[in-house]
C-alpha cells in the first residue's frame, strides 16, 4: 500500500502533498519536512530507495523517490509494494502530467493543484494503484474536465463570460486599406467592453 | 462584497511574498475573507472559496472551518461542486472528526448517480477516507457496482471494495460472489484491480486462499496472453505489454503457490518462461524479472527454477544501475536462509558491493556478507569486513563491529586469530564497540590460556600509544592487571617479547587513571589491575601502595571506595592480600545471539573476607572453584572443565553454544565490569547450592532412557528460565550387576536441527550392586521446539570383554522439548 505521495521542490516547498493513511496535520507537515532532508541529501548517481524517517513509519516503510528538474516526486510505500514497480508508476505519472498539460513544468504543478489531484485520484485510490495506462487516464480526466466546463467552471458564470469577453483581443481594425489605387472603406464597428 | 479572488490570483500573490511574515499574513487576510463569505452562505462561489482553503492547506495553515463546506459542495447538484468538494473531503476530514458521517447520504445518492463521473468521485472518496460505519452502510452499494459493466466504474468499485475488507474485515464474505467474473474482463484497469482485490482477500483469509487456489490456471493464461500477445500500443511501456500487471498477478501466484504442490507445479512453466523472456535493457524488465524471482523462491519450485532465480538474482548484482543492485541484495538477504550454498556463489560480487559508494547498497551489502560467513570463508571475509569497518561511516561501525564479533566467535579457526581479530576491531572502531563486548572479550582472553603472554603484550603495545578508545583500554587494563607478570617477565612464544620494566607498566595504568579521557568506569579498572599488580609485581609495591591511598581521598565514590579498601587490604589483611589477588580461573558464560548475558562463575572465596571485600567490584579475584565446592558442603560433582567438544558426531559445528557451567555452582549473575550493580555473589548463607535455572526440573518427569544388562540410564531434565530452548538433561548410569563396569563412556547424537553438548562424566566406573553411579550433563539447544530424539552408543567393559550397545532415546516427555 502507497502511504504518502508527496511532490517538492529543491528548497522542500510542498507542491502537491496527499496521504493515504491518518496523520494530524502538524504531522503531515512535519513528514513533508523530514522527507525533504532525507531526500535532499543524495547524492545524483545513488539509487533511488530509501528507509522511510522515523514519522512515517521507520524502516518498515520505504522512500521511493525520483527527480525531475526541479521537483522531487517522493512515494512513501511500505513493504507490499515492488519497489521498481513504484519507479515505474512515478514515471507514468509523470507522463501524464506532460499530457495533460503539455510540456509540465512546476509552474503547472503550482497553479492548477486541484487538477492535479484529479488526475492522481484517476491512478491512485486509497493507497492503491487504479490505472497505469496513460490514454485511459487522459480520456477520463478531459471528459470529466468537459463535464465541469459545461457547468462553467471553477469560477461562477457571470465572471467567465465577461472576462471571456474582455480578453478578446478585437485587432485594431485599419480604417484605410490602401492597395494602391483601390480604397476601401471599412464601416466602425463598435467596440465592446 | 467584492467577489472573492479567484484561485489563480490567491496563488499569485502569496508567491509575490518574500518573507515567511509576509505569506502568513496574507493568507490570513484571505482567510478572514473566505470565512466571511461563507457565513454569507453564497453558493456561487463556494466552490472557489474552498478551492482555495485546500491550497492553503497544502502549505501549512490550519483549515479546518471549511470542513462544512465542503459538505456542502457535496451535496450541491453542480459536478465543479462535487468535484472540489470530495477533494476537499479527502484532504480535510478524517474518521475522527464527526462531521464525516454527514457525508454517508450524500455518497450513497451519489453511488447510484446517472452520471458515471459522480459515481466515480463517490467510489474514490469511500475508497480513501471511508471510516468503518461508513463502510458498513455503504458496501452494497458498492458491490452492486463492483458487477456493473461499466468498466470505468467496475475498477473503482474493486480498489474501493479492497478499503472496504480493511475497514471492516468481516464484509469479505459479501464481495465473494462478485468476484466470480472478475478475471473475465478485457480490461486491464479492471483486471489489475481486480488482482488486488483477489489479493488482499487470499492474505486476509486462509479459506478464500482455499477458494482462489483454482483461479491458478486462468491467473497463468492471462499472464501467458500478456507475455505473447506482442507489441499493444495501449498498455505499452518501454517494450513490455502492461508490466504493471504482470508484476500484480505474479505476486498474487506467489500468494497462492505458497506451500501449495499443485499450484506451484501448475505455475512453474510460466514462471521459467517470465524468467528467460523478459527483456532485461531497461526497469521494466527488471522489474518483472525481480518479482518472478521473488515468487520462485516463495512456492514450492523445482530445484533448477531455484537456481535460475538466483542466477538471475547475480546478473542483477553486476548491474550498473544502483536501484536493480539493491533490490537483488535485499531479495538474496531473503533467500540466504533456505538456498545459502546457492548465494555463497555470489559471495564475491557481495563483498565487492561493500565498497560502494552508495550508503543503502553498503548497508544492505554488509548484512548480506554477515549471513555468509561461514567456516570456510572466514578469513578471506573477515579480512574484507575489518577493512570495511575502517573505511565505513560512523552509522555502520557499532553494527559491523558487533556483527564481526559474533562471526568471529563462532567461526574462529585459532584463538590467536580470533584475539587478533577482536584487537583489530578494538583498535580500530574502538569507541563504536558496544558495552557488552568488553566482558566477553575478557571472558575468552580468559579461556585461552596458552595466550596470555601473547594477548597482553599486544595489549600493552596497542595502548602505549593512545589510551582514549574506552574499551580497549579497559580490556587492557584488565589483562594487564592479571598477567602483568608475563608481560614484565618478557616470556612470549608467539612474538618478539619486549622488554617492559614494571615502572612502566605502572605508569601507562597511572595515565590511564590520570588521564580526563577515561570514563570513570575505565578508571575502575585501571584501580584494579595496579591493585593486582601488587601482588605480581616484587619491586614497586610501594609505589602501588602510594598510588592507592591517593585515590583513598577521589571524589569519584566509585574510585574512593575501591581505594579505601585496597587499603585495608594493605594494612590490616596483608595476609590474606596474594590469596585475593590470585589468578582468575576459566570463566563459563551464556551465549546468546546478540547482546549475551554473561553469567559468572567466580571462583569464590571463603566467606569470611565477606566483609573487607569491595562489594561492588565485579572483579572478584579469587581461588579455585574447588574451595567453593568444600564450603557446599561435599557436593560431589566436578567443576566444570569446559571440555573441549568430546560431543559426538552430530554436534553441529563449534561452540555455537556454550551454556552455563554445571547448574550446582553457585554464582549469581554478574556482569563482569559493571562494578556498581552486583551483589556479593556469595549466597552461601543457606550454604543450599542455589541452581542458577529456576528448578522446573520439578515438574518435568525423569525418565528411564536405557535399561539392558544390568545397564541403567536415567535421564533427568531441566529447563533454562533465561533461554527455553536449552535443555539440560542430567544422566544417572547405574550398575546392578556384580561385577563393577569400568572404561565406561557415553556417547549421544540428535537430529541435525539440535546441538549438543556432552560435559565430563563424574567417573568413568559404575560400581557394581548399584551401590554408586556416573552423572553426566548434556545439554540440548533445541531452537526449533522439536521433538527431541537422541541415539546413544554405550562402551565400557565388564566382567573383562568390552561391551557395546546402540539404542534410541524416543520416550522424551513433552515438557523436555516444547
């Protein structure tokens, strides 16, 4: 069973932190914190198992971790799971992500949480793992992302349709088209606010 | 008011915040805002306001007024409600809080929802916070689900079904019949999680392990379709069809084969298939392969599918990749028990690992070389494990050192090497070196006689020059106490004797005693062995006499007590000083595995010294064991002399165990150098020999092992208190003939799991008439509780032809061995 996923940065700033199994929620950060010093300290080119600190559960439960750029993706599991198995799935899930939001990048990860969380509920349920075929995943997330987009959204109605419209970028419409000697000339259209 | 920012914006300007001050601030800001709008009741922007919560969450800051609200999202008809409100429920709420409950309704309307999406939130939310009343209400619904068509659906159901059996275990029964069609999909998300639910319920239960057994062969066709079916764009992952499946379902073969013929037999043809097919380049091969390992070596395989998993297990060993070099080291730490001929193959590969760079891999490599030593190798790994002791971390040192110890004790091949071993480590890891391996590195210095000269030169050479590792130096100390006379004599076969005068043994022990780097337990002894000296050393008593009264006055209690008394030694007992500081006899000890307790058979003295004797040094100086024996009064069993094994055949290799000398001595347990804590150890007031195992004996009845020809032998038992697998079985041979039977010797085999020990017999003649007999002690290490057996072969002449007999011992009583 996965007991913990949890996504930082290289300075330990939680991106993304969700746990499977009860903890207060001074220790969840503190779990974030100490997972951050563990997993800080190695070094490039060693391998990617770690015993799990003491908050989480000692050396019954391991650290699988891997390191993209500058986000750390850190699976805490305990001993029913294939260590190279959980490598393989954070490297799907990372996939995902790419698909789902083209080239991710942190920034992603930082603005669009809750989609994030989505799409990891679509993988991982309860500690287990759900899906791995990346397509499957991807299909559910875009039609339930259709689904919201009907109701409109995070936002409320009123406030999308306006700014849809403000954010229209109308060009400047040239009054004059000069091509040579044909003048042609355009009606004002009016302007919207 | 305003409409609330949106969360975009939130996230936006907390990142604008340099400071810790500065983000706590706003998010407090944001937080007065969002609670005001909820009193506001606004349903418009619930679902942002939360939204929002959850983020601020995410970083640190107390959450939990929006609990309520996300209840209401729930319960709201808009999917972007639903769907951050459930979030909000899984990260927010807890069985403990009692608002959760509230929930139950909404999921069950939920469950039964139009919409697949809903349904599915629904399933994920019961699946990842469900509380066990939850799960009670809530499991029909979800194994309706778990039967629908809907394979979106149907693998939520499953994984949500598996929360459901750990919650409230009882339920299990209800899924079973929903079960039946599961491993027909199509679907792989189905099937994977559909392998999970078989899965935990096969662990959960030994009757749905019964039930499953017969899944065996679909299990196996499937994995064989997924193996074959070559390249499908869906599930591939670098190469391999859905190896996330695979992995599943060979770990669910394992859960069945386990201790199954029939399963394991049905089993082994895809396995060795798995086994060779897989494509190694990349994880993913690597992946599988590790758990087709892994599952051979848990069912009942053939023997070549063994040797194929861990040849399989050393190909990964030489991989460059760190991670495949781990998990082989972990899977053949797990396999070294059962197969251990088969990973001493790899020894080497082992031993090289122990040089990585890399701290996991280094940990695990020296475990693994730990479970390898054997008689053989010992040298050759002890050599590269004493190397690794310098080179490691300071985490590792305390464990190899202590892992070294006990190899070392257990596979020495010479008393020389293993002094030499333990020196080695002493010198080297010396302050890493766990308390307890001071006395038992004096109790064995003890035991080799022939070496004293040898040990105690070296000693004195290794603390010359550096006196601040504690354990050496007290081990010095004590040995230099006892043989200092050796040491000055010059006289040692095995090396270069050096030339040592007394003064300076005396000052290297007055550094010691001086020195701000010695514990005040080292100074005890460094006390103690210039005491002993007085007695050895014939020109510098004075100087030892001074050196003692100056500690007379120590503001270490412990130094001036010991001080005070040496004094009296010397004033008013000089005559009975050489009786007390006389040579330590052979010590016996208990061994244990890992931390030993040492038992103590001092040599007692006579009880009158009772008084002027420092009561707490643990070092009592003392006769023989023979005067112990006058003053109980005649008990005529020898002392014990640790024999050298004259233990049969089937005594399992070496001194795996030496067991506390014969049970009628008194001592009581002392650890060696603790000085503080032991109590005289003369219990002699009831002068009662006080048997060191609580007598259970009482309750075990003694039986009649052998009775031919006038030959009698008694078995009568004891129990250890302190170890239960020890027996200590005690024989009485008696003679009813008229005619004495002479020569007689006894020997005993047991079955390989046991070991055994025979101790000296009392005498080697039955007188005839019964009028006397032989005792002997044997002593039984049975660790696996099995039925004790024992075979006997008898030799002794009698009435002038030498006589012979073969007989098994089966009528042991159940008490002897459980």
């Amino acid at each position: 069973m996965i007991k913990a996923i949890l996504i930082f940065n290289n300075h330990g700033k939680p991106r993304l932190s969700k746990f499977y199994q009860r903890y207060s929620e001074d220790t969840q950060q503190q779990i974030i914190r100490e997972t951050f010093h563990l997993v800080s300290k190695r070094d490039e080119n060693v391998c990617n198992f770690l015993e799990g600190g003491l908050l989480i559960g000692g050396s019954d439960n391991k650290l699988i971790y891997r390191h993209y750029a500058t986000l750390y993706f850190v699976f805490c599991v305990d001993s029913s799971e294939s260590e190279l198995g959980i490598l393989d799935l954070i490297q799907v899930f990372v996939e995902t992500l790419d698909k789902c939001f083209e080239n991710v990048c942190e920034l992603d990860l930082i603005f669009h949480v809750d989609k994030v969380h989505n799409i990891l509920a679509e993988m991982v349920m309860g500690g287990m793992v759900l899906e791995t075929n990346m397509n499957e995943i991807v299909t559910q997330i875009d039609a339930q992302n259709k689904l919201e987009k009907s109701e409109a959204g995070l936002a409320g109605a009123p406030a999308r349709a306006v700014s849809a419209v403000k954010n229209m970028n109308l060009p400047e419409i040239p009054r004059n088209i000069n091509i040579g000697d044909i003048s042609i000339k355009v009606p004002n259209l009016p302007t919207f606010k | 008011m305003p409409a609330p920012i949106r969360l975009r914006e939130l996230i936006r300007t907390i990142r604008t915040a340099r400071t810790q001050a500065e983000e706590r601030e706003m998010i407090q800001k944001e937080c007065a805002a969002i609670r005001s709008s909820f009193r506001e009741e606004d349903n418009t922007y619930r679902c942002r306001n939360v939204a929002k919560l959850l983020y601020m969450h995410m970083l640190g800051y107390p959450a939990h007024f929006g609990q309520l609200e996300c209840l209401k999202l729930i319960a709201s008809q808009k999917f972007t409600d639903k769907r951050i409100g459930y979030l909000g429920a899984m990260l927010l709420l807890d069985e403990r809080q009692d608002v959760h409950l509230l929930m139950t309704n909404c999921i069950k309307n939920d469950l039964n929802h139009s919409t697949q999406y809903v349904q599915g939130l629904a399933l994920c939310t019961l699946g990842c916070m469900g509380s066990s009343e939850m799960c009670r209400d809530l499991a029909g619904e979800v194994e309706k689900l778990l039967k629908t068509s809907n394979s979106y659906l149907r693998k939520k159901a499953a994984l949500c079904a598996v929360h459901v059996i750990r919650k409230v275990p009882e339920l299990m029964e209800m899924f079973l019949p929903a079960t039946k069609n599961l491993l027909n999909e199509k679907n792989h998300g189905v099937l994977h999680t559909s392998v999970v639910l078989l899965t935990e319920m096969c662990e959960r239960s030994p009757d749905m392990l019964a039930h499953f057994r017969k899944l065996v062969p679909q299990l196996v066709r499937i994995l064989k379709n997924l193996i074959m079916s070559g390249y499908s764009p869906e599930h591939d992952v670098s190469g391999i069809s859905d190896p996330f499946l695979q992995v599943r379902i060979l770990r669910l073969l394992r859960i069945l084969g386990r201790n199954d013929d029939d399963s394991s037999e049905a089993m082994n043809d895809i396995l060795a298939q798995v086994a060779t097919n897989t494509e190694t380049s990349k994880n993913v091969g690597n992946a599988i392969l590790y758990e087709t390992v892994l599952t051979i070596m848990d069912i009942k395989s053939e023997s070549g599918l063994r040797v194929l998993a861990i040849n399989i297990l050393g190909r990964f060993l030489l991989n460059n990749d760190k991670n495949i070099r781990y998990v082989a080291l972990t899977s053949l730490l797990k396999t070294v028990q059962t197969d251990h001929n088969a990973v001493q193959r790899h020894r080497s590969t082992i031993v090289d690992c122990l040089k990585d760079l890399d701290v996991s891999i280094k940990r695990r490599a020296m475990e693994l070389s730990f479970a390898l030593v054997n008689g053989n190798n010992v040298r050759g790994m002890m050599k590269e494990l004493l190397y690794f002791l310098d080179s490691c971390e300071p985490e590792f040192k305390a464990d190899c050192a202590s892992g070294i110890f006990l190899a070392a004790e257990k596979y020495a091949p010479s008393k020389r090497w293993h002094i030499d071993t333990i020196m080695r480590v002493l010198t080297t890891a010396g302050s890493y070196v766990r308390d307890d391996a001071v006395p038992n590195l004096i109790q064995l210095i003890t035991n080799s006689v022939e070496m004293h000269a040898y040990t105690v030169q070296r000693l004195y050479k290794a603390i010359l020059g550096d006196y601040s590792q504690q354990p050496l130096v007290q081990v010095a100390s004590w040995c230099i106490g006892e043989y200092g006379d050796l040491l000055v004599s010059g006289q040692c076969e095995e090396e270069e004797p050096i030339q040592v005068t007394e003064d300076e043994v005396l000052d290297i022990l007055e550094s010691v005693l001086i020195s701000n780097m010695s514990a005040s337990v080292t100074r005890g002894y460094a006390l103690t062995a210039i005491m002993k000296l007085s007695t050895r050393f014939t020109c510098t008593v004075n100087r030892i006499k001074k050196v003692v009264s100056i500690y007379g006055s120590s503001i270490d209690v412990e130094l001036q007590q010991r001080a005070v008394e040496y004094n009296a030694l010397f004033k008013k007992y000089d005559h009975m000083r050489p009786a007390l500081l006389e040579r330590m006899p052979v010590m016996e000890k208990v061994t244990t595995n890992g931390p030993t307790e040492i038992v103590q058979t001092n040599g007692e003295t006579e009880t009158a010294v009772l008084e002027t004797k420092p009561p707490h040094s643990g070092l009592q100086p003392g006769s023989q064991a023979n005067d112990l024996l006058d003053l109980l009064g005649g008990n005529d069993i020898t002392p014990v002399i640790p024999t050298a094994p004259t233990s049969k055949p089937a005594s399992a290799g070496g001194e795996l165990l030496d067991l506390l000398g014969d049970l009628n001595l008194t001592g009581s347990p002392v650890s060696a150098p603790a000085p503080q804590i032991s109590q005289p150890p003369f219990l002699l007031d009831g002068l009662s020999s006080q048997p060191l195992f609580n007598d259970i004996a009482a309750g075990i009845p003694s039986i009649t092992a052998y009775n031919k020809n006038g030959l009698k032998i008694d078995f009568s038992f004891e129990r250890s208190n302190t170890n239960p697998s020890v027996t200590v079985i005690t024989i009485q041979a008696s003679n009813s003939t008229e005619l004495d039977m002479t020569d007689f010797v006894f020997q005993a085999a047991v079955p390989k799991t046991f070991q055994l020990q025979l101790l000296s017999p009392s005498s080697s003649v039955i007188p005839a008439f019964n009028s006397g007999t032989i005792t002997q002690v044997i002593k039984v290490l049975n660790p696996q509780k099995q039925q004790l057996r024992m075979r006997i072969k008898l030799t002794y002449n009698h009435k002038g032809s030498a006589m012979q007999d073969l007989a098994e011992v089966n009528n042991f009583p159940p008490q002897s061995w459980q």
